[in-house]
C-alpha cells in the first residue's frame, strides 16, 4: 500500500475532527486501489487535488480540463489532427493556470532521459510553471524511458505539467508499468479516429465552428472528397471559411467554392516552391489566377508552409532533425520531402523577408497597399522557390 505522504497531492482539501473528537480513518476510493488514512485532530490535508481520471476519450477530455488540472498527461493515438488538438487543449488549459514555460522534448535514438529528469526539476529563472512536453514517435521508451515516465508520475511538482504524446497504445503497451503510472497519478487520453459513417457530423460539426451550417448533402459530398483523411477534411474545412460567408452551404454550394475539376490545386502551389521548381509554381499560380481562385486562399497555402518552415527551423536550432522537427508539428507527410529541401535551402534572413513578403501580400489584397495582390504572389512564389526576385518600387 502506497505511504500516506504520497497520496495526500492528489486529494482535496479535508477538514478533518474538531478538537477533542474522536478519531478516525477516512477511506478514499479510486479505480486503481482503497487507501485508509488514519486522521488525528485538526488534521489538514494540503495542496491537494482530486483524483485523476485514469482515462478519458478525445471527445470528453473538455469536460475532464474544465473539472480538474492533472500534473501529468498521456495523449496517444495514430491521428495527427486529433492528437494535436488534444495537446492544444491541455496546453491551453494549463496556460490559463499559469504554466508559461514549455519544454519540449522528442524521443530519438540515444535520447537523455536523466537529463530531462534534471531539467524537468529544475527551477525556472523566473520561477514561473511550465509544461514539459515529451514526443514519442512510437510507445516505446525503453527501460531508461519507462523509469523516467514513473518517476515524472509518481514524484509530481505543482509547479511542472507533464505531457506526454505518442501513437496509439497496443494491448500490451497499456498494461506496461509507465503508462499504469501515469493512469495512477494522471490521465491517459485515448484518441479515436473518426470512422467513415461518422465523418459527415464531424464534417458538419467543425464548419459550425466558422458559422457555416452544411446540410447533410455537403457533408457527405466533403467527407466522401476527403476519403477519411482528417487532415485533408481539416484543409477543405478552412478553404470554405475562408472562401464563404457564414451561412447555410449545401452541396452546390461546396462544389462551386472547391471545384474538383480544377487543374490545380493551391497546395501544389507550396510543394513546387519549395522543392524549386520555379517554372512549375508559376505555371500552378497561373492556372489558379484563371481559374479565379481567390488570392486569399492562395496566401494561405504558402503562408501555412512558411509558417511551418519557421517553427520546423526553431525546433532545429534546438538541436532535433528535420525529419523529428516536421514530425513534431505534425506536417502532412507527404509535403515533408519538399520541405525538407526548402530547410536545407533556407537561412533566418532569406525566411524572415519571405514572411515580410507574405504580410505585404495579405495587405495588397486587404487593399490596404497599392499594388497588385496577385503580382506581389508572384515575386513570394518566386522567392520561396529560390529565384531572387526586385522588391516593388
């Protein structure tokens, strides 16, 4: 039976007998194990919290934030768009209770485990909270991993929030002594993916996020473009939010705004840049400007990689690799080798004026700059394929 001194973080605050009661022993009851505590007079338990939900779906872990702050969390699951927003839910949450700090950290071959113990422990120069973040790639930390995750569960700090993020966890994998650790002092959120006969309503749920009411013809036809890929039903998503009105949209709606005829589509736009092929991004942002794409939507798409060309090369100056950077922020893999490239190609100035370039664009088409939107994509696109371009007069 755990000692009493090791259990009393994770109760709330008890008032126990008045002076000259009796004793007596209060039972405390969890899914994992009964506790008996003998209680004296005037007995307070301090600092406590309640106990932990052993686990929680994606879909009830709002609720789960809302009751009760955990000191340590284990996301897993195999879908990238789920598993990110479950970690931004946490982080948010534990941004508004004060952790401002984030460490991150991600698991690779000859990874310190004792050093992110020391680091974890260690106190801030400012003495603020943080959030240590740990990315597995798999649900394997091996034995040096394994003794780290229980200790980080079972010697919690109040003033650190551990996060873990891996796959999905095998039969074998939930029963390992790490993860009953975290399931013991923590929670372990379990994050399903979205199944075809579900898609539609979780297709429809997401556009009523951007006030856009689609019928159950829109939703169908999206969720049937998308073929089940959450990542790309997330993109189409943000395409109409950005291309409609908030508003009813039925499926005649969603087939004028994203046409499936079209020659090319926005995202190859980024891919041919930044592997730099310059003639074909031009060619690509030729045909979207005949095919009336609105340049909005244009932007967005290079200002996505950039953006993630920005995080991806922080990341890098920590010392991880591309490959780990990417896999970190959760880029498409499929646009992880023409990224990798632009990577390779790119230094902070030539980035730092591509995202300048990118704001002078937004402002063209805001009309808030005299020039022409659609050139000013031109010379973005060009410069992020590599060419170097004049700046306007």
């Amino acid at each position: 039976m755990a000692s009493p001194g090791s259990l009393v973080h994770n109760r709330p605050n008890v008032h126990l007998d008045q002076p000259g009661a009796p004793k007596r022993f209060i039972c405390y009851r969890s899914s994992v194990q009964t506790v008996l505590l003998r209680s004296s007079p005037l007995r307070r338990v301090r600092d406590a919290r309640p106990l932990p939900e052993v686990k929680l779906s994606g879909d009830n872990l709002a609720a789960g934030l809302a009751r009760q702050l955990q000191t340590i969390y284990l996301v897993s699951g195999d879908e990238p768009l789920l598993v990110n927003e479950a970690a931004d839910a946490i982080r948010a949450t534990a941004r508004s209770q004060g952790f401002v700090e984030r460490e991150l950290h991600v698991v690779e071959r000859g990874f310190d485990w004792q050093g992110l113990l020391a680091d974890s422990r260690a106190m801030s120069l400012f003495a603020q909270r943080k959030i240590v973040e740990i990315r597995m790639a798999t649900a394997a930390p091996g034995e040096q991993g394994a003794d780290a995750i229980v200790e980080l569960a079972e010697q919690p700090s109040p003033d650190t929030l551990v996060l873990i993020i891996t796959a999905r966890l095998d039969s074998r994998t939930q029963s390992s002594r790490w993860v009953s650790a975290v399931e013991k002092r923590g929670v372990l959120v379990q994050v399903w993916p979205i199944d075809l006969p579900r898609l539609p309503a979780w297709i429809r749920e997401r556009l009523g996020r951007h006030n856009l009411q689609a019928d159950a013809a829109a939703a169908a036809l999206l969720a049937e473009r998308v073929e089940g890929n959450l990542l790309a039903a997330h993109q189409e998503i943000e395409k109409l939010a950005l291309l409609l009105p908030p508003g009813p949209i039925t499926a005649e709606t969603v087939v004028d705004a994203v046409a499936d005829s079209a020659r090319f589509d926005v995202m190859q736009l980024g891919e041919a840049a930044m592997r730099g092929r310059t003639a074909r991004a031009l060619r690509i942002l030729d045909g979207l400007r005949g095919e009336d794409v609105a340049p909005t939507l244009v932007l967005w798409a290079v200002n996505k990689d950039l953006q993630w060309i920005a995080r991806a090369r922080g990341l890098m100056r920590r010392g991880q690799s591309a490959e780990s950077a990417m896999n970190a922020l959760y880029v498409w893999r499929p646009r992880q080798a023409a990224m990798a490239l632009a990577l390779r190609r790119m230094n902070g100035p030539t980035l730092r004026n591509l995202i300048l370039d990118a704001e002078r664009v937004d402002r063209a088409i805001k009309g808030v700059e005299k020039a022409d939107a659609w050139l000013e994509l031109e010379r973005l696109v060009a410069r992020l394929a590599g060419v170097q371009v004049a700046s306007a007069a």
